[in-house]
C-alpha cells in the first residue's frame, strides 16, 4: 500500500465514525474511521459481500450494543478493531486504510496507489 497525500479529518468519538473521500487508482472511494475502546481504526466503505457501504445513514456503522459495525444492506457483521469478518454473508473482512495521528489531528490518505 502506498500513500500519497493526507487530509485531516475529524476524530470520532467512542463508538462513532468519521466518513471521508479518497481515491484509489483514480477511482474515487468512501473512507471511514472508528474509534473503538480508546483506538482509531480506518477502512473503505464497501462491503465485500456486494460491494454496497455499510452504513444507512453517513455515519452510523456500529450495532445498538457498540460492539460490532453492521452492514446495514444484509447485515454481515465485522470486528471494529480488525474489520474481521464475524458473521454473515461477508467472503471476508474490510479492507483497512492507514491513518495518523500527529499533534492531536487526525489524518488518512486522500490519494492511494493501490489497497492491498
Ligand atoms: S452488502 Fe453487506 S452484507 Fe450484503
């Protein structure tokens, strides 16, 4: 994986997300960003069961319980701190991003070569 360029996004609160846009190998993808028990974990917002985004309103990616993100299109569930498959129709996990954290900012990639 390599990164090119970053931008600075908001830090998500415990249990919530940030969502932002980069692009791939020129394609243009949705990001996101989870904290989770105290850590930020980045992914890309596609699904690998169908390829839709996880969430049903721009933001909202965990279960009632904070436990897991759910894919609000036919519910595969994935662990927040490994974007793990858990259950579900999902073949496998979410593909995660890089993400920095320098001086209290918060920064993910805004252009990628390629995801591995
Ligand atoms: S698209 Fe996510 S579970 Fe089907």
């Amino acid at each position: 994986m390599q990164d090119q360029t970053w931008q600075a996004i908001e830090i998500p609160d415990e249990g919530g997300a940030t969502v932002f846009t980069l692009s791939i190998a020129g394609a243009r993808e949705e990001g996101f960003v989870v904290r989770t028990r105290g850590k930020l974990h980045a992914y890309i917002n596609r699904c690998p069961h169908n390829g839709s985004t996880l969430d049903w309103m721009p933001g909202r990616f965990f279960s009632e319980d904070g436990e897991v993100l759910v894919c609000q299109t036919h519910g595969a569930l994935f662990a927040p701190d490994s974007g793990t498959c858990l259950s579900g129709p999902c073949p496998r996990g979410l593909t995660p991003l890089p993400l920095r954290e320098e001086e209290g900012q918060l920064f993910v990639p805004s252009i990628l070569d390629a995801v591995e």
